[in-house]
C-alpha cells in the first residue's frame, strides 16, 4: 500500500481523563511491571522524559537529533524538517527513553539481511498527533529497513514475564512476514520455538491461518509461526483454512496492537482502534506444544522478523515493552492513554482556542469571500484532512488557499473538509445562492450547512480546468434572523471556489400546472435529466405535487428535467 497524506483526522477528541504529563511507562511502573524499551517518534512516554525522541541523517552524512516541544510532551518535528530542507534524511537511531536505553539502530548482518539493514526515509510517514506534524518509521516489503538492538540490558530473557505494545497505521500492511516489534533472538538467526516474542500486525495467512474477516489482524510471532491462536507454522495456513474465532480484523487509521506473555504457558492479544475505545482480546490461551517454558533471548527487533524476515510492511510510531505481565486494568489504563493522546488529530485536543470572525461578522443577504472563514485554526475554524494543503497565502492558518482570477480562492480539499463562518442574518425571506466555482471533474459537489444542518448542495460544473470559473445559481430556504454558524462543506471533490453570495429570491411566476396524472392516491414521480438520465424519485399526489416538486427541485444543478409517473411524461421544467 501506498502512503498518501490523505488523513482521517479527528475534528474534535474527547480526551479521557488521564494524568496531564502521564505517559504509559508512568502506568506500568505504578503496577510494578516498568518499561525496559520505550521508542516513539512522535511523543514522549514517560511524563518526566525530556530527552529526544530519535535521530535523523542527512544524505551529506551530518546528523541531527529531533527533540520534544516540552518534557513529557509531544515532537518538535519542525527541527527535522528545517534540517533535511532540500535533502534527504533517514531515522538512524530510535531512542528508548527508559533507563535502560535500548536504542534501536539499523539491524546489523542477521541471517535474511546478508548485508544487514537499511535506514529507513525520515519523511514519508507523516501524520498529525494532537495539532502537531509528526512521522512514522515506513518500511515497505523487501527495502531491508529494520532497527534492531541485539546488546540489551533489562529485557526478558528465557521464560520472564513481559508485555509489549506498538501503535502502527491501520492502512499499511501486507500479508507477508514480518512486521514485528520486541524480544527476538540475539544470534540473528531462527533458533526454533519459543525463542522470539514479537507483536505482528498484517493480513499473514499462511504462517497462523486467517482470523475473522478481511483482515488486519494482531498476531504473536513466537517463531516459527504468526500466532492467533494456540498452533501455527509455514504454510500451517494452506491446510487449515477455519478462521480463528476472536481474531477480529481491525479497520482503523491507527491501531494499537497488544501482546502479553506470562510464564503459565500461556499468552494473550489485544488489538483495537489507538484513536477511541477499548482493545478486544484476540486470544487468551496456551501456547502451542513444545512453546513453554520460552527460551527468550532479549534481543529488541522493529520491521522484521527474529531471524531478519524482510518481506512485512507496515508504519511504527510507537512502542513499548515491559518486564513483568501487568493486569488488564493497566493495559486498559494504557489503551486510555494512547487515544487521548490525539493520533490523527490535526487540533491540539487540550489548548483552548477561541473561535472568531476572521475579519467582521458577515451578512446574509451578502457576499462571502471563502478565504475569510473563521479563526480557531484546523478544526476550528475550517478542518483540512490534507497535510500537504497547506501554505501561507493569504493568512496564517491556511487552509489550502490559491490565487486565481486576481483573488484569493479555497482549492482541492477532501471529502468532509469544512470551512466556518460565523454569519448574521438580517432578514426571514427566501434567498438565492451564486457560487463562483472551477472544475476539471464531474459530479463535484458541496453543502451550505447552517447551524450544522444542511440547507443546500451545490453542483459543481466541469469547467474544464482548476482556474476556468463559472457562476452556479440555486436556491436556498428562508434563514431565521439572527446568528449563526455557516459552513460550506465538502461533499465530493476536487473544485475550487472563491465566493458564494445570498441574494433576496425574486418572486417568480406561478409554475406552470402538472398534467393530470396525479391523482389524490400518492404516486412515485421520477425525474430524468435531457440524456435520460434518471436523477430522483419522489412521491406526491395532486395536493401535494407543487410542493414536493419545489423542494426536489432546490437541490437539481440549473436544467431542463422531465418529469414522469406512471411512463408518462407530466411535465418538463427548467429548474432556474
């Protein structure tokens, strides 16, 4: 899969109620089972952390260390982007930010990386974590990228009690092996069963057999096999093809992917959304025969498998593991903190920030130029799901702003983008709505949204081109005098607008009558456009008819329609 920048963000995450400054090695070490590797590229794990989250190197060899805003907060990713300005730079250290500093660095030669690792590119995984720009460590199948730290100190060796966690993407994962994170062998190579212990996050089938569904699912790869259950081994997946019961895949952005390894011989998975709700239990069982007691060797892996296994993708932001099995209520205490943490999210879910007119409050009947939308910023005032849409045209909070026609316009955007408006409305009449727009697209559109309820879609014509505009004339039901919230929203893209304007509506002259098809019995009308397309159906009967009509036709783009029931042609309107 492809990384695009297409992001599901969040406009607003309700954070739960968690200690400010905490992190999830605070809540393991309260349960006397500490973070003996704590690695992340997007924020700190422990609330007292106050060092960097990993290095970068640039393609002129020099390197630089990418801080924290704050102690215990989130990264400064605007350090990396400063100094890999024009070049290209790859992650060559993860930092663990536990006392025992496992840090991850390029695998060394193990036995599938015959010439060892690759550093992974610094840049192609970026996302956004609570208003702040941040990256990921991207590895796709076969590059050889992969950190690894075979000279730990702390981690669980032979049959010790451990946990792990790691929050991956949701959307980039393959079926092959192995995109793991944890304790693996220190030798490099598959010294057999029980010797590894790494959480997997893929759609692999032929090493574990299929979980429910689709997948993504969360496995353990315990060697010699990707786990859901209590059996699995190459190609194991080829004769046993029933899917496992808990093994739910997982559709979301980002996911937290959980694996607990007691000493009874057993071990238990978790996997959820790292964005809301709680994690489900995948497994909770014994070990295949011949699994236990472990023979853990304690050696940290990241993108590949025990013995270097090249052939997993996946995106890392973060990852954590434990001495000791803690109880489930930390790991829902952890799975707590992760979402109010805010992956995903493009505001800052704990600053608060006023939301004002850019300018003046703005008038309808009046104009409204689309650049002066609403301060508060990216899920304030207006939401952009585009990380690359941005610039400083204009104002400060961009939003995706151009220039075209000499003036300011709103360009590209994504499906559920917005742009607020705080709007006061001085009169209760009818209104018309003009949209400047440009297209090179069919069947573009977007709503007007008052109050958060739509009163309008606006069809947007193929114009030909980004900057070839064209005026759209439709019309809008009374708003009530007073204030309001005004919001043009999204609804397909790509198009670009610069203005609407409301407009009193002229009266018009009475609509011509329908033929008499109608009768007091409801029927099923159904409009067609000129190319005998059909557009809508509603239903009406002889009373009814003009109003029903008067309201479908408020939402048809400008043209000829006819209208028929019962194969008959009743009457053919043009709608403006």
């Amino acid at each position: 899969m492809k990384y695009n920048s297409f992001l599901t963000v969040l406009a607003l995450v309700a954070p739960t109620m968690v200690l400010a400054k905490e992190g999830p090695c605070d809540i393991y070490a309260k349960a006397n089972t500490p973070c003996v590797a704590a690695h992340s590229l997007t924020r700190a794990l422990f609330g007292e952390y106050n060092g960097n989250l990993y290095q970068v190197r640039r393609a002129d060899g020099a390197t630089k260390d990418i801080p924290l805003e704050e102690k215990g907060g989130y990264v400064n990713s605007s350090v990396q982007d400063e100094f890999c300005k024009g070049s290209r730079c790859t992650i060559s250290i993860i930092y663990d930010q536990s006392e025992y500093k496992n840090d991850l660095k390029k695998s060394p030669v193990v036995y599938w990386l015959k010439e060892g690792g690759k550093e992974a590119i610094a840049d192609k995984a970026p996302i956004y974590i609570n208003g702040r720009k941040a990256y990921g460590f991207y590895r796709d199948a076969w590059s050889a990228t992969g950190y690894r730290n075979n000279n730990t100190k702390g981690v669980a060796t032979g049959d010790e009690e451990e946990s792990m966690y790691m929050v991956v993407d949701g959307r980039h994962y393959n079926d092959l092996c192995c995109f793991n994170y944890g304790n693996a062998e220190t030798t490099g190579n598959d010294d057999g069963p029980g010797t590894m212990e790494c959480i997997y996050f893929g759609s692999d089938k032929d090493w574990g057999g299929p979980g429910q569904g689709n997948g993504p699912w969360v496995a353990a790869d315990l060697e010699d096999g990707v786990f859901k259950g209590n059996d699995a081994g190459w190609q194991w997946g080829k004769t046993h093809t029933t899917p496992w019961p808990d093994a739910l895949s997982i559709e979301a952005d980002y996911v937290t992917a959980m694996l607990k390894g007691p000493n009874d011989g057993t071990f238990k998975l978790k996997g959820g959304s790292a964005q809301k709700g709680t994690l489900n239990t995948m497994w909770d069982g014994p070990r295949k025969r011949g699994y236990s007691p472990r023979k853990l060797q304690g050696a940290i892996v990241l993108g590949n498998g025990g013995d270097g296994s090249d052939g997993g993708a996946g995106t890392f932001f973060e990852g954590v593991m434990t001495i000791g099995n803690p109880p489930d209520s930390v790991d829902d205490l952890v799975q707590a903190n992760i979402v109010a943490a805010g992956y995903g999210s493009k505001i800052d879910i704990f600053k608060k920030v006023e939301i004002e007119p850019f300018k003046d409050t703005l008038t309808i009947p009046g104009k409204i130029e689309v650049e002066n939308y609403d301060k508060g910023g990216n899920g304030r005032g207006f939401l952009d799901s585009d990380i690359e849409n941005e610039n400083s045209l204009y104002r400060d909070d961009n939003a995706g702003l151009d220039s075209a026609e000499g003036a300011i316009i709103y360009g590209w955007g994504y499906a559920d983008d917005w742009l607020r408006y705080t709007v006061k409305a001085s009169k209760n009449d009818s209104l018309t709505l003009t949209a400047r727009v440009a297209s090179p697209s069919d069947s573009t559109f977007f709503s007007v949204l008052v109050d958060e309820k739509k009163v309008v879609t606006v069809m947007v014509p193929n114009t030909g081109d980004w900057k070839t505009f064209e005026t759209v004339v439709v019309s809008v039901p009374a708003i009530a005098e007073g204030a309001h919230v005004l919001k043009i929203k999204i609804d397909k893209p790509y198009f670009n607008l610069d203005w609407i304007e409301f407009t009193i509506a002229k009266s018009t002259t009475q609509m011509p009558r329908f033929k008499s098809n109608f009768t007091s019995t409801p029927q099923t009308a159904t409009v067609y456009d000129v190319l005998g397309n059909r557009v809508i159906t509603f239903r009406a009967d002889e009373k009814t008819i003009y109003r029903a009509w008067d309201k479908v036709r408020m939402n048809l783009p400008n043209g000829i329609y006819v209208i028929k029931t019962n194969n008959k042609i009743v009457r053919a309107v043009k709608t403006k």
